[in-house]
C-alpha cells in the first residue's frame, strides 16, 4: 500500500487538444507515475488536476467551487476508456465502452464537445446547453462509426455538472454518478440508466442486490451515436457542499456507506480524491475508475 500523499509537480495530458484543462490517464504506461502540477497525490494515482487557481463562480452569490480529478485505469484493464475534463464552471466524466481504441475515442470526442460550453457565456439554461452538447457528441461519434466498421458499438457514458448562477446543472447518460454531500448526508442526484436500476425501479430488486446483480455493468443507454434521452436537474447550491461525479469503476465496486464516510473524512479534496481511488483498489478495482472531488467555498 502507497505512504502518504505528497506533493509534486509534473506534467499533464490533455484529454481533447481543445481545451488544455481536460485531462487522461496514460492509455499505455506499463507504470503508475505520480504526475500532478503543484498538487496531491499517491503512487497508484495516475493523474491528478487541482484547478484551484480557476474560481467558479457568478454574480448573484459569492461562492467558489474548487475541484480535483483523479483516474486510474485499475488493476486488471490494459488501458483506460476514461476522460475527465475540470474547467471553469463545468465538470465532465465519460466512461467510454466499446473496447481499445473505440472506447478512448468515443470518452474523447463526448468531453471534447462538452468542453466547448465551459467557454460560452453563461445563457442561464444550462441544461439546454449542456444537451446541445452532447447531441453535438452524439453526431461526432455517428460519424465516427460510419468511417471505421471497427468502432461499431462504440460509446460513451458521461455526467456532468455545471454552475449557473446560485445553481448547478447535473446531466447524465448511463451508470456515471453524480453524488452531493450535504451535511454529512450523501445523495445520489443522478439516476443509473441500467438494467438493475429498472429493476430496483419495479421493486423486483432491492438495492444491495443490484450491487451483487451479475448484469449491473450492463447499460441501457449510452451516447453512442443513435436516440438517447439525458435526464437531468438544477440542485442549488451553497457553502460546504462537496460533490462527487465518478466512473462506475468506483460505484460498482465501492460501497455507498464507504464513499460517504471518505467524503467526509478527509477535508483536502486532493487527499479524499487519493482515498477514494485507493477504495476502489483495495475492492480489486477490474475497472478504469475516475472521480471528481469539488467543493463550494465562499468566496
């Protein structure tokens, strides 16, 4: 097991040559480096973003949201199909399905879309504009299959969040989770869309025996070039609230009591952000896992 977490600089990798905040694990490192830039990390976390130096925030409430992401392509993958992207007032997580090389490159063009927003003036419909993205994405990746019959199936999961005024706009597609931690009490704010999640839905299943389901990885939608349906919400916000978008490399194998309890426990984002992926190990971590750790401060 890795010591302490430490500090050190580095480099970084962009996830879409867009936009330089956006950030990927190392689809072919045969080691796990401690890379960062003035951040903290642990051995086995593979990238770690610290945007404290970008300050969400809006003119009706003066409020910050400092984030730190981090992603680690586990211990049985050969290559991670996870993007993250940190920016100004917009968080993505894409988990990418499809196999080596559909899956990164489905993850890449869903954040490289996504990205865009972070730029544009806020047009107080977040949603709207975050859905435009992802249709955007959605006809990137159609045409992306129609050039190689290889990237047949491919897609991307994703969700995302993004600040608007005294609010936040969270949007997902498929088994990625957003997460509010509120008081010491955690939330879901975003709904799997899987086959055990319509399950439990019908009361056929109950909760912990979804998590044990030998189908739960298994999708019922994902952007991927055909229909999709987003589902979405506005959450206000206020001081000391902590958020967690993740992969299903966390969720699936780390339980919710576990997250909540690492949420709380450990403060430093950057260190709760080492604590959680190191879970996620400790559970034997058979997938690519990313996390977002933020959290609104007063300004």
């Amino acid at each position: 097991m890795p010591g302490s977490p430490v500090i050190t600089a580095g480099t970084h990798l962009r996830v879409a040559p867009a936009r330089s905040q956006a950030r990927r694990s190392s689809s072919n490192a045969s080691v796990r480096p401690t890379i960062g830039t003035g951040i903290t990390t642990q051995p086995y976390v593979l990238r770690t973003t610290d945007t404290a130096a970008a300050l969400w925030q809006s003119c009706d409430m003066s409020v910050v949201l400092r984030a730190v992401a981090a992603s680690d392509q586990g211990l049985v993958r050969s290559n991670n199909e996870d993007a993250v992207f940190v920016g100004d007032r917009l968080l993505v997580v894409a988990d990418g399905m499809g196999g080596l090389p559909a899956g990164e490159l489905a993850s890449d063009i869903l954040v490289t879309a996504l990205a865009d927003v972070d730029v544009k003036p806020d047009t107080g419909e977040p949603l709207q504009d975050l859905i435009a993205a992802l249709e955007t994405a959605n006809k990137r990746i159609e045409e992306a299959v129609a050039d190689d019959d290889a990237r047949d199936g491919m897609g991307t999961t994703v969700t995302t969040l993004m600040l608007s005024g005294d609010r936040v706009a969270a949007l997902n597609v498929g088994d990625s989770r957003c997460y509010l931690s509120r008081d010491g009490e955690l939330t879901q704010i975003t709904r799997d869309d899987t086959y055990v999640q319509a399950l439990v839905d019908q009361g056929v299943l109950s909760p912990d025996d979804a998590r044990r389901h030998p189908q739960r990885a298994l999708v019922t939608q994902a952007v991927q070039g055909g229909p999709f349906r987003p589902a979405g919400r506005m959450v206000p916000v206020r001081v000391g609230d902590r958020f967690l978008l993740c992969s299903d490399g966390l969720s699936d194998y780390v339980e919710d009591e576990v997250i909540a309890t690492t949420l709380r426990s450990y403060a430093d984002r950057q260190v709760c952000a080492a604590e959680l992926i190191a879970r996620t190990l400790e559970a034997g971590a058979p997938d690519n896992v990313t996390v977002i750790v933020a959290d609104v401060e007063e300004q």
